[in-house]
C-alpha cells in the first residue's frame, strides 16, 4: 500500500521551515531570490523570522536583498531581532542589513524587547 505524500510544499514553506538543500534546489533552477507572498513576506523574511540562518545565508548567496521590507514595513533583520535569533542577525549583519531599516527598525525592536545585545557590533 502506497501512502499519498501530500501536495509538495511551497517555496515559502521550505523557507519557513528552514530546508535549505530544496529551497536551494528551486533557487538553482530560476525562483526569484526575492520573491514574496501576498503580504510581502520574501523569502528571506520568512527564514529570518524562523530561525534558519543557513537559509538565510543561502538565500543571501543567492542575491536576496537583506532589507527588503514588507507590507507592514518590517524588515528580516527587525524579524530576527524580535524573535531573539542571534545567529540570523549576525548573518545578516555580515551580509549589509541596515539595522536602521524599516518601522519598527531592528534598532527599535532591540530597544523595545530588551535585545540591544544583539546590535551591539552595529553602533
């Protein structure tokens, strides 16, 4: 017996949940580094948000802009600082994010959840 796999997940998915190799895969193959949900999610938001730095490293390799903000005007590096991510600020750092990007900026997260920590390096 044969069980259904389901529907494949979505490009948005793998990066929500931090597959790298398949989400590198769709990359590889032309999806659009930058490409966003209907609330302006890109990719890059969605792996910064969750956690994934080896995502998000990958979507950077791959020509993602780091401070591409949504709908809201929120920033991947503000997400990954209200979320307490320590090693997806650092990979976005490196990579040039603005910690002044955005509203609220990563700055005023930091500032407003007590994670100055974070931007330390980034006076």
């Amino acid at each position: 017996m044969s069980h259904d796999p389901g529907p494949a997940p979505t490009t948005f998915t793998l990066a929500r949940d931090g597959d790298t190799a398949a989400l590198t895969a769709h990359l590889n193959t032309g999806t659009p580094p930058d490409l966003a949900n209907g609330r302006g999610d890109t990719l890059l938001m969605l792996a910064a948000y969750h956690g994934h730095p080896a995502t998000v490293a990958a979507l950077l390799a791959h020509g993602a802009t780091p401070d591409l903000a949504n709908d809201r005007e929120q920033t991947p590096l503000a997400g990954a600082v209200f979320k307490g991510h320590t090693e997806v600020v650092q990979v976005l750092l490196a990579a040039g994010a603005d910690p002044d990007a955005g509203n609220p900026s990563a700055r005023q997260a930091a500032a407003m959840f007590g994670r100055e920590h974070l931007l330390a390096a980034h006076p």
